[in-house]
C-alpha cells in the first residue's frame, strides 16, 4: 500500500474529478498499491534498467480504516472504466 485516502478526505487530494466523483458515490476509500505487491530491491534495480517503472495501481474500496501505507494487501477487482482504476468486489486481507 503506497497510499490511503479516507472519503472524509478526497477534497483534500489531488484526484481526478472522476475519480472523486467514483469514490464519493459510496463513500469508499482510495488505495493507491503497487501492481504485483511489494517488489524485491532486484525487482526495482531491473526495473530501473529496463526504464520500466514499477505501476501504480488505485483501488476503490468499502473498508475500515485498519489498512496502513507500507501493508500488502490482496483483493479481488474489476475494472472501472478509467485506466488503472478498480473497485475491490470482495474482502481485503492484510498480509
């Protein structure tokens, strides 16, 4: 987890108004995560030679606010229609 952005705050960030307007709906919690969970320092380094970042992911959920910035987490997804955005359909177990 990169990144935890409560409903009561999505004001106070920049996101995109679409991506405000997804969250709002149902008051849910934006996650920032790293695709593919937490990458090894040889997963970054080949990353970085390869001049392939590592991607950012943003998951929309109905949580409690127990998930904390640096956890890894797993969660069943689907697609919104904005790129890199998904609505979590399940439940998010910590690791």
């Amino acid at each position: 987890m990169l990144f935890v952005v409560s409903p009561d705050e999505l004001e106070e960030h920049e996101l995109t108004d679409e991506l405000r307007k997804l969250a709002a709906t149902e008051d849910r919690h934006v996650l920032v995560c790293r695709e593919g969970g937490h990458p090894s320092w040889p997963e970054r380094i080949w990353s970085f030679l390869r001049r392939k970042p590592i991607e950012a992911v943003t998951v929309l959920a109905d949580t409690e606010p127990t998930i904390q910035v640096g956890e890894e987490i797993t969660v069943r997804v689907t697609e919104t229609e904005l790129t890199a955005v998904y609505e979590a359909t399940g439940t998010i177990t910590h690791q």
